[in-house]
C-alpha cells in the first residue's frame, strides 16, 4: 500500500519512522531541530503523539500518580505535571506539519481518541498508527477505520486472538488498509523477549504487510527485522538521550538514526534473490582462488596420464579439477615439467 508517496510492502526498503512520540518535550524549537535531524538522517517521516490530560488518563491515576517505572530515566514532578507539560496542542499539531512540509518529510501521529483522530483526518494524514494499548479499544477502531486511511496496528501486549478481533473490526467499516507492527511493549525489553520471528508469523497468519516498531537499544534489532523482510521501521527518536522525559534513553540518536536509515538499505539490496547466482565478479574470482591440473613430475609427449601425475593448484584459468575423468589416459602432445599447468591442447 502507500503511505503518502511511497509504496510500502514487505521485503523492499522499509519505510522508516522517526518516532518523536513526546521526546519534544513540549518544546517547538526543540521540535523543529528533531525534524529537521530525522530529515537528515534520511527518514520517511515523523510521528508525534495526539492525545490530552483529559483524553489520556483518569483522575484517580492522576490521584495514585501512577509510575510508569519501566523505561530507565526517572522523571520530574507528578504524572499529570508530565502529561501537562508533554502533551501536544491541536495549534502545535498544525505548526509542526506545516514545518515538515516545508522540508519534505512527512508529518503523522498516533492519534488517542475519537476528537484526536478527527483532527488528524483535517490535517489530512496519509494514515494513522494505533498504538499497542487500543488495540482492543474496539469503539475506536471503528472510527479510524471509517476514515478510510491506511492503518499501522501496533500489536504489543496483545494475542493473537485480540489482534485477530481488532482487524476484523477495522475491515468490518470497509477498510483493509493494514500495516501491522510486531511490537514488545517493554521500554527496553530484554533480547530473548523481542521474538522477531513473529514478523514472518504475522505475515503467514494474517496476510497483511508487518512493520517492526522498536524499543530495544541500539541498531542491532530493528536491522536484523529487515533481513525478515519488514516493510516498516518504527524507532523511538531523541537528539539527547539524557533529556528528562519517558523515551529519551532507549531512543535512537541521530547517529543511530542515521545507520538504521543506511543499513537498511544495504540489508535490503543484500537479500537478494532466493534463486542461486554466481555473480560476475565472483565468476572473475575463480580464476584466481580455484585450482586447474598441474603436472607433479616431468613428462615427455606420448606419455598417458595417471593419478600420480596430477594434482590440483592455483590458478584456476585452466582445467578445473572436476574435469579430471576426461583427462586420465589422455596422451601429452609434448613434453611438460613438473608444476607446470596442464591445457586442453597438451591432450591428444
């Protein structure tokens, strides 16, 4: 499918998201130069988060002030002082789109509630991320999938029967414009917890494109998801990953950014074809690292040749040792030394 102009599908250069998430920190400058860094690393584009005090969290979470103790940076002052502080205006939504256009990346969202979702359909968002923790928030789906607008599932904490319901509830408005995410909703989880094998399973199961959305540290996961054939690279992005906030310190640095962005493609262009090919340039290197028959004593024309008087050594320009059947008991045509390289010519 596409996502704004560029084609997405599983086993091609993977569409690559810089996810800002909250990681402005309420900032527009600092917003700006995070654009303008996902830009230069060469990413698709970039996604913020839409949602509100209100729309986000209950009064009596607030009340508990809730921890969300799993990512490793600790953060200041209560959870609705955070939230209050991170949330992203509907006017900066429009400020910050308008920015992206202007350097040519794409501007997106995962939108967290029905009013959120509206308002990305005004700006008019080539598609929306649902996050992992709507995927059974079924009511919502519906809405989403009414925009008609492709959809990237995000499938953290969920079974498969729940991401089963969830896209049946989206077809069910008319939409099979889907994208999902294999996700661990774990900030980081631990590498034996990641299971990149479901890629390829989700693929197999649901027959839908499969992104990879990424919380692990480093560049080493989110690469080894395109040598499965990803289609898509959702990475947590930050310019500091020492900046307050929930995922500056398991998010990707613009250098980081920069390799995932590269690699990439060379992973992509090194998977190649499952059908077995010899390249040119290797074609070229046999004749350098093969063996061709070679003489191990002196011998004059007319002698017929046995085992003892040949071996196998570089080059390989000559006859290749696998031809050897059709050389024993053959005549020399002249006389030849030891060590020298036999050719077809000195048989009669």
């Amino acid at each position: 499918m596409k996502l704004g102009d560029r084609e997405v599908k599983d086993f091609s250069i993977p569409y690559i998201i810089a996810e800002i998430g909250a990681n402005h920190n309420g900032d527009m400058n600092l917003a700006r130069k995070m654009i303008d860094s996902a830009k230069s690393c060469g990413c698709d584009a970039v996604k913020f988060q839409s949602w509100t005090p209100d729309s986000l969290i209950a009064q009596e979470e607030y009340d508990r002030n809730q921890q969300y103790d799993d990512s490793p940076k600790k953060h200041f002052g209560s959870l609705k002082d955070m939230v209050g502080k991170y949330y992203l205006r509907a006017d900066q939504h429009w400020e910050l789109q308008r920015y992206c256009n202007s350097i040519g990346i794409q501007f997106c969202s995962s939108p967290f509630s029905k009013e959120e979702a509206n308002l990305l359909e005004e700006m008019k968002v080539p598609f929306y991320k649902i996050a992992s923790m709507d995927i059974n928030n079924l009511s919502f789906l519906s809405h989403v999938a009414r925009k008609q607008k492709p959809i990237l599932l995000s499938t953290g904490m969920a079974t498969l029967a729940e991401i089963e319901n969830a896209i049946k509830t989206i077809e069910y408005e008319g939409n099979s414009q889907v994208i999902l995410l294999h996700c661990i909703a774990i900030y980081p989880p631990e590498y034996e917890d990641i299971h990149l094998n479901n890629i390829p399973m989700l693929r197999q199961v649901f027959g839908f494109p499969v992104g990879f959305s990424d919380h692990s540290i480093g560049v080493s996961i989110p690469l080894a998801a395109v040598a499965l054939g990803t289609c898509l690279i959702e990475k947590h992005f930050t310019l500091d990953k020492d900046l307050p906030g929930w995922d500056h310190a398991i998010s990707a640095d613009p250098s980081e950014m920069k390799t995932i962005v590269l690699d990439a493609k060379n992973v992509y262009r090194a998977l190649g074809s499952y059908r077995r090919i010899v390249s040119s340039a290797e074609l070229e290197k046999r004749k350098k690292f093969r063996r061709s028959i070679v003489l191990t004593k002196d011998l004059t024309a007319g002698h017929i040749l046995d085992d003892e008087d040949i071996t196998f050594k570089r080059p390989g320009t000559q006859i290749p040792p696998d031809m050897k059947i059709y050389v024993l008991g053959r005549k020399l045509t002249r006389d030849l030394a030891a060590d020298d390289v036999l050719r077809w010519e000195d048989l009669v």
